[in-house]
C-alpha cells in the first residue's frame, strides 16, 4: 500500500512514494523541525509561558522554539526590523530578521463584533499597539509594534469583552470566516453562524486539534460572500429540493505557491450536522495529512492525491461513522457580494458597508466607527472576507449621517472602483516574509487611478476591479483570484538597478471566474511603473470590451500586447 493511500482504499494503485509524515500510516516520528517542536510541547502550553516568565523577563527570555514556532497559535509573530529592504529577505536568518515587536492578530470568527467590542479593539490599538489596525481578509483585526511584557493584559481585556487571540495562527483551526450581513441578508439561504459557534466551542483549543499539519483554513456562509473555493473545507448556502436550506461542501482549496481550486464533495449538510462534518474533514486532515515536507502539508494535496470520492468515503467511513446525503452546487452570482453600499435587511433596517483602502484602519478609527455606529442606532459591525468593514441595524433615516461620519473617517460607502476593489498584504513595512511594500503602495495607486480614470469611471459603468497587492509569492492578498494580482519580488529597471516590482497576473477570480489569472512570461513591473501599467490595462479593456463582458473574459481572449 502507498503511504499516501487511505487504508482500505479502493481502485487503481497510487504510485509508490516515500512515508508522508502521515499518523494514521504509522508514520508517527517528526519528519521536520516544525513537526519536532510541536511534538516537544504542545503549542496551546506557550501562553503560560509568555504570561509567567516572558512577560516579565521580556523579549530576551523568550525560547526559539516559542518565539518563531508556538507563539503563532495565539496569534503572535515576531514583526520585521525596520530598516531590511526586500533583496535580503531570503539571505538573512530569522533572528537577523527579527525585531523585538510583535504582529498580534485578534481572532473574530465571521468578521462579528459589538460596539462595545469595537471600542475594546481600538483601545488596544491605541495603548499597546501604537494606533495600528488591519482590517485583514480572514475577518481578524491585525496590531503590530506589540511588546510582550503586555500580552498578560491585553488577553485579560480581549476576553472580558468575548474575544480571543487563541489559534489565531498555527497550524490549527484558524479563524472560520462567514458572512458579513449573517442572518440580516435578503438574499441568504441560511443563517450559518450556529454552526461557527458550535465548530469553535468543539474544535478551538481543544489540544486534540491543536497539532495539524498545517494551517487549517474554514468558511460557513449562507451566501457566496466568502472565498469557499479556495479554502481547506468551505460550507455554502444552497437548497436541497427535498430537505429544503443547508450547506454544499467544498474541500481542498488554496493558493500560496501551488494555487488549487477545492472540489466539491457533492454532500448537502443539514445546519445542526455542519459542526460534526467539519470534525470528519479536520480529522481526516490531522490523521492522514502530509507532515514530511512543510510545502506539501496542506489538505489541498491531500485532496488532490485522493479526488473527492476518496476523501468523502474516508471521512464517512472512518470519521463520520454514516454517508452523507448528495446534494446540489449552490447557485453561482453574477457579481460579487462585497457588501460595500448601502443594503435594505430582511428586517425593514439596513446595513452599510464601507471601504478603507486595503482594510488600513487605526485604533481612532476603530474607536470613532463605534461612537457613529451607535449615534445611528446600531450595535453591531462586521469585518469582511474583502478588507471592508459593515455596520448593521441601521434606521433608514439614519443612513444619511452615518454614511458622512464614516467618509469622515475615510471609509468611503461609495467608493471608486479602485478603492473598492484593491486588497494589500501586510508587507515589507512589518512582515518577514515580504520583498516590498504594498499597504502604502495601494493607497499611493488608488489615489493615482481615482484621478487618472476618472474620464471612464464618469462615463462607463464599470464593475469593481479587483487589484490584489502582495508582497511575497505566499498570496496572503490572493492574488491569483483577483482581475488584476501583483506578486511583489525583486526586477531590473530600465537602468539595469534592482528594485521593488511585480509580477502580473491577470483575470483571476471566483464565481464566475473561478480561476487563476494569466501569467504573462517574463512580463515584470516595477513599482514605480505600476500606476501607468494599471492604467493602461484597463483603457484597453475598456476600448475592446465586448456588451456586458467582464475583465476575466477580456483578459482571456485578449492579445498579449493589449495586456503588456
């Protein structure tokens, strides 16, 4: 039997390869210093650690295998000294790396917070976080320049207020995202946020979950509001034409380096069932996923290497105990639900979405959105899967005031397209990983395109243009899925310097175009090209355009030196 095969499997043999790392085939001995580590010490035991002897010993305390390795699952990462342009990201050693700060991400299943929450968010930002906050596209709220002498309190305030930084990270059951407007859409199949509640009152922070191969990304959502193809197991809206509201299943999506689309297990799951299937993919997952190799340990090769059938037999068999009920694929949308505007709620209220550029926010902001909030009679708000923010519950009447208060801010109900539709990774300003800037660089190319497109965005109707910023190949912007995605790294100028730039991909997307977007060979773009470039691209789209065609279908169709 290969070491990859589910034990009892059926049909053709896979080939044979070397043991995976996989625990239910026996392969129980670390493969990697990442599996070593958790092995050593569960990771969940960091946090006694960092409140008992780090906190008050300070960063120089801290042990290696905390401070680069289990302070991840309670959303810590060491953040980038300053100073390290993006040519010696991959040449220096993690601790050359290092700064003595920290990025702190805040773990917000289905982007959901109160008021009252909100304010505890910004207070944190402004007193231990030098007023950063980042909206990010896991629904989270992002600090950095955190210290962690403060880490002790600044748990003690998340959890008096109901929230939690505990497996923000890691190679765990991270953040599940879900809808924004959960429970208030008109056009929502079904509420999903009890089945959230239940995956994470069984799954966060139980230890038996705790050590996965690796990452574990989720989404639950009555609309096809949250990136389902491209998670590690997605449940979306859709009616079965018997049992009536419930959830279609997708596994295996992801993007990084190996960008793969999640398939569809073909199972309709009842509302009260999605907390128990969800348990079968994990365990699936934890079991027989691939642990030997850190960039082969997802579950989208595991998905690939088995197909669907095989995993939905697998987790029947072995975890579920029962088949699973087949179902329909949910409808596909026309446009994307990104929730910015204004939206009439099944209640008669309405709900506000507004546009930060690249979720950039602040602890101020933070703080003034939850005093406008409630001068409009909301106490709710909702972060998105697209870097926007949502306030809920809102009188009709009220609508007016609160849209000003919120441009006031920056947050723009009515953006342009650009603003709309661009998304940033964190970037060489703080990340590790990164090779150039992008958070700044967004707003700096939505600023120019506002200005320099405003002739087609007066006269055509133009649907938002998804422009993704990353800074690494990692794709935490997902840049694969975007109109138009640009991979930072390191090009060649005209004058033969080395500088910051991108790669080009263009005409990805989801839904409708679900799919990665084309590559252009050798076709690179340096950062101080990018709004000329952007700009040019989209007055060709704009010129050869066929009736109601979409970026996607243009990019596809189109010559390579329209695209140039």
């Amino acid at each position: 039997m290969s070491p990859t095969t589910p034990p009892a499997s059926a049909g053709k043999r896979a080939p044979s390869r070397k043991g995976e790392g996989q625990w239910a085939l026996g392969y129980r001995e670390p493969l990697n210093p990442n599996e070593r580590s958790k092995k050593d010490d569960n990771p969940l035991n960091a946090r006694a650690r960092i409140e008992n002897i780090y906190a008050h010993g300070g960063f120089d305390s801290i042990d290696p295998g905390d401070l680069r390795g289990r302070f991840r699952w309670f959303g810590l990462y060491t953040q980038r000294k300053p100073g390290i342009d993006g040519g010696r990201t991959a040449t220096l050693e993690p601790e050359e790396l290092d700064d003595s700060y920290f990025m702190l991400r805040v773990r917000l299943d289905g982007g959901a917070v109160t008021t009252d929450q909100l304010r505890v968010l910004g207070e944190i930002s402004r007193d231990n976080a030098r007023d950063t906050a980042d909206i990010t596209d896991r629904q989270n709220i992002q600090y950095h320049w955190i210290q962690v002498e403060d880490m002790p309190a600044i748990w003690r305030k998340l959890e008096d207020a109901g929230m939690t930084t505990m497996e923000a990270c890691g190679d765990s059951p991270r953040v599940i995202l879900g809808s924004p407007v959960a429970g208030i859409a008109e056009e929502e199949v079904i509420d999903g946020t009890p089945a959230i509640d239940e995956i994470k009152r069984r799954f966060v922070g139980d230890p038996a979950y705790a050590n996965l191969p690796r990452k574990f990304k989720s989404a639950v959502s009555g609309l096809p509001d949250v990136a389902h193809e491209i998670h590690d197991v997605a449940f979306v809206g859709v009616v079965h034409p018997e049992h009536g509201p419930g959830f279609d299943v997708w596994v295996g999506g992801g993007l990084s380096t190996n960008p793969m689309i999640g398939q569809r297990l073909g199972a309709w799951v009842p509302l009260a069932e999605v907390a128990d299937v969800y348990g079968a993919v994990i365990g699936v997952f934890r079991d027989y996923g691939y642990r030997r190799l850190r960039n082969r340990a997802r579950i989208k090769f595991l998905v690939k290497d088995w197909g669907a059938a095989e995993f939905r037999r697998v987790m029947e068999e072995k975890y579920l105990q029962r088949p699973m009920l087949d179902g329909p694929a949910p409808e596909i949308p026309a446009t994307p639900f990104d929730h910015v505007g204004v939206h009439r709620q099944k209640d008669g209220l309405f709900y506000v979405g507004a546009a930060p550029v690249a979720g950039r926010v602040s602890g101020q902001i933070l703080l003034d959105v939850a005093d406008a909030a409630e001068r409009a009679g909301s106490r709710r708000v909702r972060f998105t899967p697209l870097q926007k923010l949502v306030v809920l519950d809102v009188p009709e009447a009220e609508v007016p005031a609160l849209r000003a208060a919120l441009k006031d801010l920056g947050l723009d109900t009515d953006p342009s397209p650009w603003r709309r539709g661009v998304m940033a990774c964190t970037g060489i300003e703080f990340c590790k990983l990164a090779i150039v800037e992008t958070k700044a660089r967004a707003l700096d190319l939505v600023t120019k395109l506002e200005t320099r497109l405003k002739d087609i965005t007066d006269t055509h109707d133009l649907a938002p243009l998804a422009v993704h910023i990353n800074g690494c190949p990692n794709s935490c912007a997902r840049i694969q899925t975007a109109d138009i995605g640009l991979k930072g790294q390191i090009v060649t100028d005209g004058d033969g310097n080395q500088v910051e730039g991108f790669q080009v991909h263009l005409g990805g997307g989801l839904g409708l175009d679900a799919g990665f977007g084309r590559k252009l060979r050798g076709h690179k773009v340096t950062g101080e090209e990018l709004p000329d470039y952007v700009e040019r691209v989209v007055r060709a789209f704009v010129a050869e355009r066929g009736p109601g065609e979409r970026f996607a279908q243009w990019v596809a169709r189109a010559d390579e030196p329209a695209l140039r």
